[in-house]
C-alpha cells in the first residue's frame, strides 16, 4: 500500500493561502489596535470625572476612503440589520470579521466574500451555538452545527449546501439522555433514526 504524496503545486497553492489569510488576520488586529489608539489621540467627548471617554461611533477608512473598522452601531450590509460591536471590512465593504450584538442575539463571526465561514453565537430563548460554513463554490457540504436547542438539547448537525439538517445527533433530553441518530433526504424527511434503547 502506497501514501499518497501531495504534489509540489498543492503545498505550494495551500501555503499561500494560509499566508494570506494570516495577512488578512494581522491587518484586522492592528486595524483595532489602531482604532483603540486613535480614539485617545483624537480627543473624543470625556466626562467631568476624566476617566470617562464617550463616542458613538468610531468609523476607520483606509487612503482611498473605503470604511474598513466600524466600533460601535453599524448596519449588517447582508441584511440591513442594525446591530453595534466591532466590525472590519474588506477593500470593497464586505465584512471580514465581527463581534456584534442585536436586540436579540450576540455573535463573533468570520465571513470571506461577504459570506460567513464561522459563527459562535447566542440568540432568542436557549439558544446558543457554533456554526462552521464551507468555503463557497467548493461543493463541499454546506455547514457544521453545534448548538442547544430552544428546549437545552444538545445537538450536532450536518447540513447541506442548502442549509437543510441531513445528518442529527442529539440527547434526548425526555428519555434519560440517550442518544440519538437521524438521517434525512433532501426534503428533511427522515429515513433512518435510532435512540439507543
């Protein structure tokens, strides 16, 4: 039996975007370390204690004048959703990475193209959980899910390029935490689920 060997080209392709990723990454950590320095040498709103530095919004734009760090209330350019936190943005506005918070859920996210590769969230009743999205135009499956459900089940999920749930793992939180197995087709229709007896 013979290992395969990945050819010069692949490790050559692979190291190269991992080095631009790491660029990417070390250009959205100055950029909020030069927003936190920015506000101090600005001279932003202080209050009569001197302790206190209020502002509503920090907006950074790189030499052309595109925004690229946003610290505080923003609009999700996906959704127009309003939301505050830190976002950063590409060259052409899309968003790289963000913490944010809305009137119902908290959320670190990673996006690239302006589509999420990485969500760790919390929303509405008991929600709270980590999705992980494949690379667009891949054709790999569409995301990792992991989270628990509005009743507190835990659940491990595999969904499609279409965001349907095809492959469940969960506690049956109503039989004595027991696992439990679900397979389903492309319409959620269940063809194989097993609780452990």
């Amino acid at each position: 039996m013979t290992s395969a060997k990945p050819d010069h080209s692949s490790l050559m392709a692979r190291l190269e975007r991992l080095e631009r990723q790491y660029r990417r990454m070390r250009v959205c950590v100055m950029c909020v370390v030069l927003a936190a320095a920015s506000v101090v040498v600005l001279g932003a709103k202080t209050v009569s204690d001197g302790k206190t530095l209020e502002v509503s919004q920090i907006i950074i734009k790189d030499k052309d004048g595109n925004t690229r760090i946003v610290l505080g209330p923003d609009r999700n350019p996906n959704t127009s959703e309003s939301r505050t936190g830190v976002f950063v943005y590409d060259a052409d506005g899309k968003n790289c990475v963000g913490l944010s918070a809305t009137e119902t859920h908290g959320q670190l996210f990673v996006e690239e193209n302006g589509k999420y590769r990485l969500s760790l969230g919390t929303g509405k009743q008991e929600f709270a959980g980590l999705l992980i999205y494949a690379e667009a135009g891949k054709g790999k499956a569409g995301q990792i899910i992991l989270f628990y459900t509005d009743d507190g089940k835990p659940f491990l999920g595999f969904n499609d390029t279409n965001g349907k749930t095809r492959i469940s793992m969960m506690l049956d939180t109503n039989r004595s935490e027991k696992p439990v197995l679900a397979l389903q087709d492309e319409n959620q229709q269940s063809f194989f689920s097993r609780t452990q007896p």
